[in-house]
C-alpha cells in the first residue's frame, strides 16, 4: 500500500513568488491535512480537506490556500512568498470519518514533506 | 490558549534502558485523543501510540506505553528496552473535540547512545 506521497520534496523560491504543493493521500484516505513546521514555531496546523471541503482552518494568512480534488488527492498554495514562510510542510492524510470510538479514523499518516526555501 | 507542552528538549539514554518522555496539556474538552508522534532524522513523522481520552487503560504499543493522567492533564511516553532506531524527535499532540485538527508540542529529541 503506497504512503502519502508530497512533491516536490525541495524547492527553492524568491520572494514575491508562489509556490503549489501537491499531496496524495493513501488510497481509501478521504482526509488530507497540511502543517507547517519550522525550528521556531514548531508544528502548526495550516488545513484539513475532506470530500472537497475544507473543514477547518489554522491561523495562517489568506496567501496560504488549498484545495482537494475528487480523487482526495491535495494541493496547497502560497501567494507572494515572504522569507518566513520557508519551512518544511507535510502533508498527512486520514480516514476522515467520525473522529469518536476506537476506529482510529483520525490517526495522522505523514508523508515525507516539501522543503520550501525562500531566498 | 489551547496548549500541548513539552517540558525537555533533549534526552538521551543509554541503550537497552527505559526513558520516559513528559507531555503536559490544556484543555476542556472532556473527550479527545492524545497521540505521541515519532520524527527520525529522515524527517517522516511516525504514529507511536495513540490514546483516547475517555478510555481509563493506558495504551500500550510493545516497547512503548505512556502514562496517563486525565486529571492532571498529562501524557507521558515511556520507552522500555532502547534502541538505536528510537532516536528521533518524539511530538507529543491532541486533537480538538470532534475534529482532525492536531495541537503539537514542540518535540522532545531523544538519543539513543550504544
């Protein structure tokens, strides 16, 4: 069974620019959500998708955007990039159905992540 | 503020010996799930083990089995037979009620020394 796969896994951008990440969950994963970890601020949640719809939504600027498509599969976008937003983002994807009993339906599987640097 | 907090940036342990990483949290949510999430340095984060808040039983995954105190907010990680493998950064995190949203603290590193 493939893993969450992220593209590309380094890149490396000027400011003003933007950037689209792109995530495929496992198969069956119907949920995707996207973090940004960097060494000051840690982990901190960006989005989650599910069937095409975003459900929640972190503390981040309008420049940071996503989408899901039919297929689950996920793609994130920053607009008019700023030295800040250099960081490593990872994308995980879940079952995405109920979050209560022992169905572990909102267990996280990360995949590698996208190396964003801003020059 | 809704808080998952690491108090110990780095540890290490000996191998074949037993280290207990600490997680504390602010909540007050009566249901949600606590997770201890496991990043080695090839950087792709790992379940550990996973905790459901209403459940009394500590959960336990071989090697590993945490602590848990829901009065007292904690969430402790205990390793039990070190391996070289377990060197990592260890993230201890919470979702909110109902939701998929994670709360991570900032990561405990752990090293193994053979």
């Amino acid at each position: 069974k493939a893993g969450v796969t992220q593209t590309p896994r380094y890149l490396i951008k000027t400011r003003g620019q933007q950037v689209t990440l792109s995530c495929s969950p496992i198969s069956g994963h119907r949920s995707v959500s996207w973090y940004q970890q960097t060494p000051g601020q840690g982990l901190q949640f960006l989005f989650e998708y599910f069937s095409e719809t975003q459900r929640n939504k972190g503390n981040f600027p309008g420049r940071f955007s996503g989408r899901q498509f039919s297929n689950s599969r996920s793609e994130m976008n920053v607009s008019t990039l700023e030295l800040g937003d250099s960081a490593l983002y990872l994308c995980a994807s879940s079952l995405g159905g109920s979050t209560g009993g022992s169905s572990g339906a909102n267990v996280l599987t990360f995949g590698a992540g996208s190396r964003l640097t801003v020059l | 503020a809704q808080t998952v907090t690491q108090s110990q940036p780095e540890m290490s342990v000996q191998e074949a010996e037993t280290v207990t990483l600490s997680c504390t949290y602010d909540t007050s949510e009566n249901n949600y799930y606590l997770f201890w999430y496991k990043q080695p340095p090839s950087r792709q984060m790992i379940l550990v083990i996973r905790q459901e808040a209403y459940k009394q039983q500590n959960a336990t995954e071989n090697r590993f089995s945490v602590n848990f105190q829901k009065a007292a907010k904690s969430f402790s990680l205990k390793i039990s037979d070190s391996q070289l493998g377990d060197t990592a950064m260890y993230f201890c995190a919470r979702t909110t009620s109902g939701t998929y949203k994670y709360i991570f603290g900032t990561g405990t590193r752990l090293k193994v020394l053979a």
